[in-house]
C-alpha cells in the first residue's frame, strides 16, 4: 500500500528495494563500516526481508521520490504484558538519502512513522541511536522523542 506525503510516497518495501536500502544504511560512517552494498547483494539480506515480509508485525518502508528510492525505516509493532496489555511502535533503520538531509523530507518521514503506530493502537514509540550520532538525537529531541531510557546490548 502507498501513501503520499511531500513530493515522495512512501511504501511497503520490496525484495527489488533492497540494493538501494542498503546503499542508504552504508551511506554514513557507521554504516559504511556494517553493511556492504555490493552487487550482487549478501544473501543474508534476501533472508533478513523475507523474515520481515513474512511478520504481521514488521514492516519495511520505502520513502520514493519520482522511481528512486530515497528513504527507508522499518517499523514493528511489539506485544506487551507492561502497560495492562500494550502496544509499542518501535522505529528502526531510519535513513534519508544524504542529498536530502535537513530540508525536512526525514521529518516528513518520521511524522507518518509516528502516525502509523499510534493508528495501530500503540501507546508509545520508541527507537534507539547509536551514541556517536549526536545530530540524528538533536532531530530525535526536536522530533518530541526523550532518552528515557539506558540501552544495553550484546553483539555475537
């Protein structure tokens, strides 16, 4: 299903995405140094968006202006017993394709993002960032978002 908003619409991922997804999560140094866009890709990518594509709960989304591909997140919808029984949005992956950064179009992106879990039922969204990326949290604050919380975790 595709929504429009600004001069992009934003869709539900397709396996053929893929490429151009992961050349936008490579184009920034962190990512630089965890993905590789390569042609052809990794398998691994193939079976990460089949998992995602076969969740009720998931969603890949693609921000497309004209038949580019310009922006991804991938959205979940998490079950809880906290909180009588609730629903969270979680907000992950979030990229904007870097000649489009700070002219509103991620914004734009998230505002849906928002807008999708709250129509969903969820009482809170949520998202992490990485601690090195002190201008994605100045747009996270001005976003409405707060660090309320520590996250810890463990790599494989």
């Amino acid at each position: 299903m595709a929504y429009r908003r600004d001069m992009h619409h934003y869709r539900d991922a397709t396996e053929d995405d893929l490429p151009a997804i992961v050349a936008l999560l490579a184009d920034d140094p962190l990512g630089a140094m965890r993905e590789d866009a390569t042609l052809p890709l990794a398998p691994s990518y193939s079976a990460a968006f089949a998992a995602i594509a076969a969740s009720p709960h998931q969603r890949l989304i693609v921000a497309v202006d004209g038949r580019s591909v310009v922006g991804t997140l991938q959205l979940l919808l998490i079950p809880a017993i906290s909180r009588r029984g609730s629903w969270r949005g979680q907000i992950e992956a979030v990229r904007i394709a870097s000649t489009l950064r700070g002219k509103g179009h991620g914004e734009a992106f998230l505002r849906w993002a928002i807008e999708q879990c709250r129509s969903a039922g969820c009482v809170s969204v949520q998202l992490t960032s990485d601690r090195s990326r002190s201008d994605a949290h100045r747009f996270w604050r001005r976003m409405g978002f707060d660090a309320t919380h520590i996250g810890f975790r463990r790599d494989f």
